[in-house]
C-alpha cells in the first residue's frame, strides 16, 4: 500500500530551473498515469540478477539473466489506467550451483499480467500469468505489477522537486510466499531530448526488503535481502508515458536451507533496465 507523497519546500534556484524543464512542453510538466496518447506500445526489458552465497567457505552463484519484448497495452480505469503485459520474446538463462544452465523463452509465459494504477501508479493486481518457477526469477506477476512503472507525484512539478513512493505488499507468487518493502525517493533533475521526444528526467534512490519462502525439491527455503537502489526515469510528458526506466541495487541477506543449521549469507546484485521501442 502506498504512502503519500511529500513535497519539499522550493527554493528561488529551483523555480528558476524549472523553466528548463517547462521548456519541453511550454508550461511544466504534470507527472501522472491518464490513458497516453499511444494506448498499444511495446517496452525492450532487461534483467541481470546475481544472487552469490556462501557456504563452507566457498561462494555459490545463482544467475538470472534475460531480455524480453513486454507488450502494454492501456485502458480507462478510474482513477487512472488498467494495463495488460503481455511477455512478447524472451530470451533468457537460469544458472545454478552445480547444474547445467537452463534457457528460457516466452512459452514460460502463459496469459498476460493485468492490473491497475492510480493517477501516483499505486498498483491494484487484477490477475496474473502463469509463470514457470525458472522464469519467476525475471518476471512475477506480483511484482512486475508493482515496480515495472515508476511512483508519480501525480501533479505539476518543476526541477528539484521530490516525492516519495512507500510500495508495501504480500502474497503468493510463483517462486511461493513473498513480502516486499520498497521506499523510493524520485527527484526531477531536468529535460533532455531522445529521438525527437522531450523527456522529464528523474532520479531515483531508494531501499528495498523482500523475504519470500518457497518449496525446492520437497524442502522449504527461505530468503531475506535488503537492497539499496538508484538509477533513473525518463518521462515523456507529452506522450503521458515511461519511456525508460534504468534501477540498480546491491545488498546483502540470508538464505535458510534444511541442510543447513545456520543461515547462509548471500550478497544480491541487480541491474534492470526497461525501454519503449514501440509506441
């Protein structure tokens, strides 16, 4: 559930720098989720995630590598949009300790992800696709709906202002359990210019804590992180639509394993990246 956002007091500096941003569109921009302009538009995703644990004094890698084509599609749904994901291309690869890679593509995927969000992009989950465990790692329904678009003040705003965006949410997943805590911090930083496109550029920081337990092979595993986060949003305000998200985290948290009567320390590494090509 999502808390409310504050706005910082602004100082003379910023007023003055938010002619830059206003430059885009004439006035300054107003950052929240309508219908866009283009309701049918297709985003080039990428996921790097490293999870490295360390048992016996030796460390253990699990990698989830992958890209994908996300075909979004938007409707009407007061108070903001209903989205539809649907997993286009996948190309993917799932590395375990002592086992042969495994590749994944789009027949992981059955049906689409559906879900809501309101004029901020809190996220309401509408129904889920189904999802093999393996391609869990890169895509879960619960999750993609809640972190795929960014928090939005959802009002005018002008560089250096901020807000924050609380995400907490729990339930069954693919991979089993999951409970998240994420905060971000977005700050509007200036305007740039993409392919013809005038874009918002805003900066983002933030921690997040997951915990979920899953059943591997007939035993229970369980694992916790805390993650620091930063990266960036681009926003095309004239289209009304994300045109690029980039987040990166690392951190540190625990595994439980039967065979093991402690838990094991495992350090986390992410980079995620999302792009509209289409649309």
């Amino acid at each position: 559930m999502a808390m409310p956002r504050h706005q910082p007091a602004r100082s003379l500096a910023a007023f003055a720098a938010a002619l830059a941003v206003g430059s885009c569109t004439g006035a300054p921009p107003e950052l929240g989720y309508r219908l866009p302009a283009s309701p049918s538009v297709v985003y080039a995703y990428g996921d790097t995630t490293l999870v490295d644990v360390a048992i016996m004094g030796q460390s253990m890698e699990i990698a989830m590598r992958g890209d994908a084509d996300y075909g979004v599609s938007f409707a009407t749904a007061a108070p903001g949009v209903e989205v539809t994901l649907t997993v286009d291309r996948l190309d993917a690869s799932l590395t375990l300790p002592m086992a042969e890679t495994e590749r994944l593509d789009a027949s992981e995927v059955r049906g689409p992800l559906v879900f809501t969000l309101d004029g901020e992009g809190n996220a309401t989950v509408v129904s889920t696709p189904e999802v093999s465990m393996a391609a869990s790692r890169m895509l879960s329904g619960l999750t993609t709906a809640h972190s795929f678009f960014p928090g939005l003040p959802d009002r005018v705003v002008s560089v250096g202002d901020s807000w924050v965006d609380s995400i907490t949410y729990e339930g069954d997943a693919e991979l089993g359990a999951v409970t998240e805590a994420t905060v971000y911090v977005y700050s509007v930083v200036g305007d740039t210019v993409i392919d013809g496109r005038p874009l918002v550029e805003i900066a983002l920081s933030g921690s997040s804590r997951t915990s979920n337990s899953m059943n591997m092979s007939g035993m229970t595993v369980a694992q916790s992180s805390t993650v620091e986060l930063d990266g960036h949003v681009l926003w095309d305000e004239r289209a009304g639509i994300m045109f690029e998200m980039v987040r990166r985290g690392e951190g540190r948290g625990t595994v439980r394993i039967p065979m093991s009567p402690q838990p094991l320390p495992i350090t986390v590494r992410i980079t995620q990246k999302a792009r509209l090509v289409e649309g």
